[in-house]
C-alpha cells in the first residue's frame, strides 16, 4: 500500500460559499512530503457523518499521518490544536448556549486525546517562515472537534501522529463580515505545507 498522508478539509460552513480548509486541501492533494503522498478528503459539516467519514478512511486507508483542517472563522492565526475532548454538540447555533447539550463523540471513549503531532516543532518552523500561528487549547465542541478526537480515538492503539489545524477565514471571505480577521489561501497553504514537511520529517 502506497504511504500516504491523510489531509481532510470541509464543505462550506454555514452560508459561507467556500472552506479555507478544503481550499488548502485539495490544493496540495498528491503533493510528496518525504515519500509520502497527500490524499485529500472532503467532510461534510456533519458530526455524525464526518466522524464516520474520517473513521472509515483511516481504517480503509491506513494513512502513515492525518492532519484535519478546518475553518475557525474569526481567529487571526493558524491554530495547531493541542486537545480534542470527547464532546459534540451538532447544533450550528451551539454558541446560544455554550455548547450545554454537547454529547460524548464516542460513548464511554476517554474524555480527551492529546494531539500526535509535533506542535512544537511544527510552530517553530512556521514561524521561521514568518507564518502567523499559535498553538490552541481548544477545538471547539463541534464537527472539527469530533473529526480530531475521531481519528485520535481510531489510532490510540498505533504510533501515527494525528491532529488538527483551526485556519482563519479567507480574505475573500471576510470581504463580507465586518472586521474580522483574515488571512490568503497562499500563506495558508504555505503554512500547512511547512506543517506537512515537518509531520513527514518525524516519520
Ligand atoms: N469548522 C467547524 C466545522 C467545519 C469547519 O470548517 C468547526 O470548527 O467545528
């Protein structure tokens, strides 16, 4: 089987008309990185049916390291998420109440997994290219939430490094919010680049 790097990305979210996730995604789609290929995946904004989607790949696959990415409008940074906590909550309005109705991702699965890949090492080398990131402690309580603790929760009992990469809005986006941060699909995937480089160096 050839070794492959899993990289997810989403449908749009909401009334957006596109996902910077899945603009980087598909844009680096078999691009090598140390002998590893890139295979691409679109999720649906769907708990239940991303978690599914991520969970079936990796099994049928058996990538050698999954990144998710995925769109975390209003944060000025890439965000390389730490943790991903065994909480969902598939409302798209969940912020009304905090996310109190959220539920396991996984019944009876632990309470959280720390990411598997090398945030540290990862967060220098964007910054030695000049690439705005900081590390994140927290991914949400929804479907990019579920999709980390998914795939962490699918791998507990292997080595391969997985996690998750929160982008900020794209500036096409942010053209129609008001004065929210934004970043180009350029630098981004620049970003995820250097990300994917030093995953596939580790292996
Ligand atoms: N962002 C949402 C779900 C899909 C996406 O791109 C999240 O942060 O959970």
């Amino acid at each position: 089987m050839p070794r492959i790097i899993l990289l997810t990305g989403f449908a749009p979210v909401g009334d957006e008309r596109s996902n910077p996730s899945w603009e980087v995604a598909s844009q680096l789609e078999g691009r090598k990185f140390n002998g590893l290929a890139v295979k691409s995946m679109r999720l649906p904004v769907n708990c239940r049916r991303a978690s599914q989607a991520v969970i079936d790949a990796i099994t049928t696959l058996a990538p050698a390291a999954v990144v998710g990415l995925g769109q975390a409008g209003g944060r000025p940074t890439l965000s390389l998420e730490k943790v991903a906590m065994n909480l969902a909550d598939p409302r798209a309005d969940r912020e009304r109440d905090g996310g109190l109705q959220a539920k396991p991702v996984i019944a009876r699965g632990p309470d959280a997994y720390f990411t598997r890949l090398p945030l540290a090492a990862i967060l220098r080398a964007l910054k030695r290219h000049d690439i705005p990131a900081a590390l994140s402690l927290s991914a949400g309580v929804y479907v990019c939430n579920t999709v980390m603790y998914s795939a962490l929760h699918t791998l507990r009992r292997r080595r391969t490094p997985a996690g998750f990469i929160h982008l900020p809005y794209e500036a096409a986006q942010a053209a129609h919010h008001r004065a929210v941060a934004s970043m180009s699909l350029g630098t981004m995937t620049a970003g995820v680049e250097i990300a994917l480089e030093t995953i596939a160096r580790t292996l």
